[in-house]
C-alpha cells in the first residue's frame, strides 16, 4: 500500500539576502483588521536553503518548507 503524501507549505516572497547556498526571503501579507476591517502589509523573513547559488537579490522566488536543514533553514527554494 503507497503512502499518501503530505501537502507542503509555500509561499511566494522576494529575496532579501543571498550568502553560498543560504538566502533569506521576505513573504508579504495582508491582513485585514478585526475592528476598522482595513487591509495592511505584514511581512515576515525566512531562511532558505538555495543548493544552486543561482538566485539573485531581488529575484521572486516560490519556498517550499522541508526538514531542518540547519538551525535557522526549514525552507527551500522550489523553483
């Protein structure tokens, strides 16, 4: 009997950082306010794992989240 696979997490975000195989990706969201029901930006940073090195500042990229790779990296790039 096969397993069924598990969905992973992923998010569209813009590269911030990129240092060898590690770059970090910030993910912007809105949110819409519980009381004045008004959208405002949130923003949040991830470490990613980028086995290539290819991936540039700036770039937009799509992070998939995999095991621990190191103690900050639980993301990689999909792409």
């Amino acid at each position: 009997m096969t397993e069924p696979t598990k969905h992973k997490q992923t998010f569209k975000g813009k590269i911030v950082s990129s240092a060898g195989k590690s770059a970090v990706v910030e993910v912007m969201r809105y949110i819409k306010h519980p009381k004045y029901r008004k959208y405002f930006k949130r923003s949040k940073k991830y470490g990613v794992h980028d086995e290539t090195g290819q991936h540039k500042i700036g770039e937009t990229v799509v992070i998939e989240s995999s095991r621990p790779l190191s103690g900050s990296k639980n993301w990689i790039i999909k792409n």
